[in-house]
C-alpha cells in the first residue's frame, strides 16, 4: 500500500483557496471576507503548489519554504507585469491562480506515477 493519500490535502486546500478567491474577487467583490482570502492564497498557495514536488517530509520546513517561495513567485509575476507596462491586479491573480491549479495537479500526478511517495 503506497502513500498517496499524504498528497491529497495540500492540492484540495489550494483548490478549495483558489474558489474562495475566485469568488470573493471576482464573483462577490468588495466585502472584507476578499483581504482575507486573497492574503492567504498570494502568501501560501502559489509555493505550496510546488514546495511537496521537493518531497522534504517535513511540515515545517515546507510551510516556511512554501510561504517564502509564494512571495518570491508573487513579487516575480508582479514585476513582469509591472516592467512589461500591462499593470493589472485581476491578471496577475489570474496568472498565480493557474500556477496554483497546475502545481496541484502536478502533486496529484506525481502521487500516482511515483509509488514511494
């Protein structure tokens, strides 16, 4: 019997955070609810995405590195948006929302194609 189901609640907590955001931005906006959410997914969920496909085994070692891989990965898509001269909030969300997905599904892939996960 493998390990695969270590691998199944990040994924789900980054696709449960990417529909609050989605709907709190986009869907239901202005309520104080969306600072909330946005700040739990830029600051955890994009490096959270990407920081089990290093399979460190260790909780702690994985927020802290997920938390500052999600600010770097944030502040990277922020300035190319910045410096390309096409500032857009919505799109820069868009763009680490799909980072998210895919770092996801990547973990999800991943549990399945590697048996010693």
């Amino acid at each position: 019997m493998t390990n695969s189901w270590r691998t199944w609640p990040w994924p789900i907590i980054i696709l449960v955070s990417v529909g609050v955001v989605i709907f709190f931005t986009f869907i239901n906006p202005g309520t104080p609810m969306q600072g909330i959410a946005i700040l739990w997914f830029v600051t955890l969920c994009p490096g959270m995405s990407l920081v089990p496909l290093l399979k460190l085994n260790h909780f702690f070692i994985e927020v802290t590195l997920a938390i500052a891989l999600g600010l770097s990965i944030d502040a990277i898509v922020v300035g190319i948006f910045l410096y390309s001269g096409h500032w857009s909030p919505p799109a820069a969300l868009w763009v680490l929302i799909a980072l998210s997905v895919i770092g996801s599904i990547l973990q999800l892939t991943t549990s399945f194609v590697d048996p010693t996960s």
